[in-house]
C-alpha cells in the first residue's frame, strides 16, 4: 500500500475523530507531523517510505534528534510523540504492521486532561430527539442506549453479534482492546429497546442479507464507524447539544454518571475493561467535582 496515499487517508482521520475524539486542529497537527516524519525518512535517510515495516526505533531517534525535540516545550513534545504513536498504533489495528516502533519511546508526564461529557439531562435530550416511529430511528435509539448503557467504545459496540446478547439474563458480551472479552449488565430501558430491535427491527432491515452483526446499516450491511458518528452527530445538533459529541463521550458520561451514583471503582474499571485503573481514576475528579458544586450550593458555611 502506498503511505502517500494512506497516512492521510479519510479511513485515519475518522480514527482519530471517532476513536480518539480529537479536535479538527488537532487533527491537522497529528497529519502535519507525520508528513514532516515521512519526508525526513525520504531525504535525510534516502528510505523508501512505502516500506513501513522497515522503520523502527533508530529512525525515530535519529528524528527527535533532527528536530531537538528535547529542546522543544514538554507540551509540543507530547504533541509530537503522540502523533507518531497514535499513527503506528493504528497501523496495528489495521493489520498494515506488525510491530510498533513507538512502543519504546515514553510520553513526557502531562495532566491529564478530563474528558467531554453530557449530563443526564443532556442524554435524554440526545434520546427524546429520534423518531421511534420510523426503523432507522428505533435502531438508533437501540445503538445509544447500548453505547451509553454499557459504556462501550464504537468499536466494541459496532462488533456485537446477535448472539453476544443476552436478554433474559441482562447481559452482553463484547471484546475490548487485545481481543479481551468482558460481561456487561445493562439496564430495563435498554433492553427493552434491544429485545424489540432483535425481534422485529433487525429483521426489517436486514432483508434478504444474512448477517450475524447486531447493528445493520440501512442496506441491511454492518454499520461502519463513520456511519454511526454521523448519526450521533446528526441527533447531537437536533439536541442542541453544543459540547464536543464523538461515541466516546457516550463512554466517558456512562462512567461519570456510575461514580456520581455511588459506583466503586473497581466496578467501574470491571465494565469500561480497563487494564490499568489508573486509566479509571481519571473519573474520580469529575465526580468530585459534581461532589464540590452539590456542597458550595447547599452547605450553609460553603
């Protein structure tokens, strides 16, 4: 495959809008970076770029080195670090690689930034605003309850097969990151959304295809990522809902919400198939912070 044409293919920049929520400026700096990567590789080390398995950790050191990365802000050199890691990651998952040479090169420490989420007044705004009376709109309400009810990432969610539900006891079954299989509950609305969709939805709109994936587009054919980011896009405007709207938003409130509740973290962790829970603790400081505005409003000596 030529890297001319793939690193700044459309199926990368939907990678890093839906599966990394990036900004449309962040976008263009991670694209940006790369170009710069590759025309280094091209003129400073005579490579033939479109053989990307050839790169490995010495070109990428001797690359920092050309542009004094360490001389750089610990901010821009995040930016830049993670530009080429996130790029050689979703080579990985695109089977274009084998081997990631970024997985040597640690990360300056930065805060970690808190992620975008809707309120659950803001949830049901996104909810109320699809047509039930029409199939594609009950499909979509089933696709975000399940998003939202479960937490999953657009990945997992657009990967279901119809035997991966369970109805009767309230579970489904989904494989994260690594191929790891994980049992999530979900709740009475969702399921009841889901259990009518399998009955008589699904099979509307599949035709006279034969599919085993849950979620169909309207040609009865798997929903693809970018298929469902416009759909969510598209009920997030009709919402009026103006903070930054990608499947992992969905995600992110799902998490929020359960802490706010009174979830333990470890729970939490158990069902968003977090490795480290680490990753998890990120959620602990939005709900001390819906902790500290509940106390400043209602404590008398706040």
């Amino acid at each position: 495959m030529k890297m001319d044409n793939f690193y700044l293919s459309e199926n990368y920049i939907h990678y890093l809008s839906i599966e990394k929520g990036l900004s449309n400026n962040t976008i263009d700096s991670y694209l940006s970076d790369i170009i710069k990567f590759f025309i280094f590789l091209k003129t400073e080390l005579n490579m033939d770029i479109n053989v990307i398995e050839s790169i490995n950790k010495e070109h990428l050191l001797k690359y920092f080195k050309q542009i004094n990365i360490d001389g750089l802000s610990k901010r821009s050199q995040a930016r830049y670090i993670a530009s080429l890691k996130s790029y050689f990651k979703f080579l990985i998952r695109e089977n274009i690689i084998n081997k990631d040479p970024t997985d040597i090169i640690d990360s300056p420490k930065k805060d970690k930034k808190l992620p975008d989420y809707l309120s659950v007044s803001e949830i049901e705004k996104l909810l109320q605003v699809i047509d039930l009376t029409k199939k594609i709109g009950y499909r979509d309400r089933t696709m975000l309850e399940i998003t939202y009810g479960a937490g999953l990432r657009v990945s997992e969610l657009l990967s279901l097969k119809t035997e991966d539900i369970n109805i009767e006891l309230g579970f489904i079954r989904c494989y994260g990151k690594g191929n790891k299989e994980r049992i999530i509950p979900i709740g009475e609305i969702a399921l009841e959304f889901l259990e009518y969709y399998l009955k008589n939805i699904r099979l509307m709109i599949l035709k006279n295809n034969k599919s085993k994936v849950l979620f169909l587009n309207s040609r009865g054919k798997p929903m693809s990522r970018q298929g469902f980011f416009k759909i969510l896009l598209n009920y997030g405007n009709k919402a009026g809902i103006k903070k930054h709207l990608s499947p992992h938003t969905l995600r992110h409130s799902f998490a929020t919400h359960l802490l706010e509740n009174g979830a333990d973290l470890r729970s939490v962790q158990e069902m968003l198939g977090h490795s480290d829970i680490s990753t998890t603790e990120i959620y602990t400081h939005l709900s001390m912070k819906q902790i500290k505005k509940v106390y400043d409003k209602t404590h008398p000596r706040a």
